[in-house]
C-alpha cells in the first residue's frame, strides 16, 4: 500500500513526497530511491530532519494508533490506511490527539472514492432510477501472504479478514445509505481470526447484504462486486465492467478511464487511491472540510465491523 500511495504522490501536483520511513533499512532505502526521497528507519529520526506537513501511514493496523498520535504531537497533519485500528478506544485516541493538535485525519476507507461505487452513491442519492430497494456487497479472495513478518495472520493485530478486508464494504454501505436499523452477521472463525463474514443490515424496507473475507484456497482471485436493485433500474458490476440497466432504455456502461499503478497488490487500477489522496491533499490545501470521510465516520465503521465480529465469534 505504500508503493500504492507513493505512485499516487507522483501525478499529485499539490503534494510531493520527500521522505520514507521503514523499519528495515534495505526497504527504506529501495523505496526512497524509487520515489526521490529521503530513506529513514524511524518516525522521530525523520522528524528531526525533514520539514513535512503530512504524515501518511501505511503501517500493520495495530500500529495505527500509536503513530497517528506520534504525528498529531509532531504537529502534522495524518492520513491514514484502513482499518482506523482495532479498538475503540484506540480510535477515540487518535482523534483526540489530532482535535488536540488542531491536524486533520483520514482514513483510507478508498471504496468511497472508487468511481464504479462513486456512480452508485450518486444513483441512490439522486433517487433518479428511484428507490433503492436492496444492494448486495461481495468482496473476498485468498488469504494475503505478502504481509510484512506475516502480520496479517495474527488476529491480534490484523482483526482477520473481516477487519482487514471486509471492513470496505461495511465502510461504504454506511457512506450509502446510513446506519442500519439492524445488523445480522454469521460467518467462520479460522486460526487466523475471523475469517468470512455474511451480514444483512435493514434499512426500513431496503436491504444490504454483504459477504466478504479471505478464507478461500490460495488460487483463488481477488473479487470485488455490487448488485443494487431500484425501482425503475438496476446497477451492477459483478465479473464485468459497472452497467446501469433502467426500465425502457438499453443498458449504459459508464466510462471510467483506468490508471495503472506498479507494485502488485489485489488491484492494479489506482482508482480510488487516487481519488482519496487527492481529495486529501485539496482538501488540506483549499483549506475546505472534510465530508465524504471524516473521524467520525472512519469510527463507525470500525464500531460496526467490530459488531459484525462480535456476531461472528460469540
């Protein structure tokens, strides 16, 4: 994810990035080198040398708290990777610290910014194929093994594969439509946490049913679908390209160019780490709020994926 931002950073012309901090040294340098800037093996070693106004994490999840609260001390402002953390209280932490030093944070919940789920929020809230009357969300794929040490594994610092992986869409059916009436989750319980998640949030009468996680053979691809069901119309993308289907009209697929990115990873389109970064780094420079992703919202949907896991492991 790193290697995400860093190609991210390049085609942003409000943001440059001049440092890179990495525990392993080797790492540190071969990244630095690969985006002109300066390698550090620690946080407060860069500080010390650098002048930055922003500090972006793309660390294993359990280190979230701690180092957004070292950069909110350090005065700067913190993007950070999703999920906020893995606790409440370490996310309640990381906003206090940042309200406190008067810096803005965000977290990397992309999917808000992905253009195929950007379109569908503007479907719902537009009301122009009329009331959405049910949406299903899938994500899953194998298990991660590219994990620095294998973090990922250890449930107590990655939450599993629902809060690693399915937490985007938890994250995004709240940005869509609200918090839900009711919450109904069953799923798998694995060596490496929980697993697989089925969950079926109400709406009044609409329905959201999502599956997502990792716990499938190591052969098998990465997915991401959605099937959002109108009154009047349909939106789906789902092993092919986003069509909106409307009643009386031929089907339209939008045009959504495509933007390369290198370094690997389930998604080879910068897509929505574009968006989000930039959306960051205009926000940050116009001086303008942030609204599609604040603290606040970042909190729900980590208080909700953690009752999703509740659900799960009782």
């Amino acid at each position: 994810m790193g290697r995400m931002h860093g190609n991210v950073y390049k085609t942003l012309e409000n943001a440059e990035m001049v440092a890179a901090v990495d525990i392993k040294p080797d790492v540190a340098a071969k990244y630095a080198e690969e985006f002109g800037a300066k390698p550090y093996t620690t946080v407060a070693e860069m500080l010390a040398n650098e002048k930055v106004d922003v500090i972006d994490i793309c660390l294993p999840t359990y280190l979230h708290s701690e180092f957004t609260i070292e950069a909110a001390k350090a005065g700067k402002h913190v993007f950070c990777e999703k999920p906020m953390a893995l606790t409440l209280d370490q996310a309640d932490s990381m906003i206090e610290a940042c309200r406190s030093a008067g810096v803005q944070l965000m977290i990397g919940h992309c999917i808000r910014f992905w253009p195929e789920y950007a379109i569908l929020k503007k479907l719902s809230d537009s009301g122009s194929l009329g009331k959405l009357l049910s949406v299903n969300l899938t994500r899953y794929g194998a298990f991660p093994t590219w994990s620095s040490d294998n973090w990922l594994a250890d449930a107590s610092k990655s939450g599993g594969g629902v809060l690693d992986m399915h937490v985007h869409d938890t994250d995004y059916v709240l940005y869509l439509l609200g918090e839900p009436d009711s919450i109904h989750s069953w799923g798998t319980v694995d060596s490496r946490g929980p697993g697989q998640v089925f969950t079926t949030m109400t709406y009044g009468k609409t329905i959201a049913h999502l599956e997502g996680g990792w716990n499938l053979p190591s052969t098998t691809p990465f997915k991401h679908a959605f099937r959002a069901i109108f009154e009047s119309g349909a939106a789906i993308m789902d092993a092919g390209p986003l069509t909106i289907y409307e009643d009386g009209k031929d089907p339209v697929v939008p045009e959504i160019p495509k933007m390369e990115a290198a370094g690997g990873g389930n998604i080879s389109d910068l897509g929505g780490y574009y968006h989000e970064l930039k959306y960051f780094a205009d926000r940050l420079t116009s001086g303008q709020p942030f609204e599609t992703v604040t603290p606040q919202t970042s909190r729900l949907s980590l208080a909700t994926t953690l009752e999703e896991i509740r659900q799960v492991t009782a």
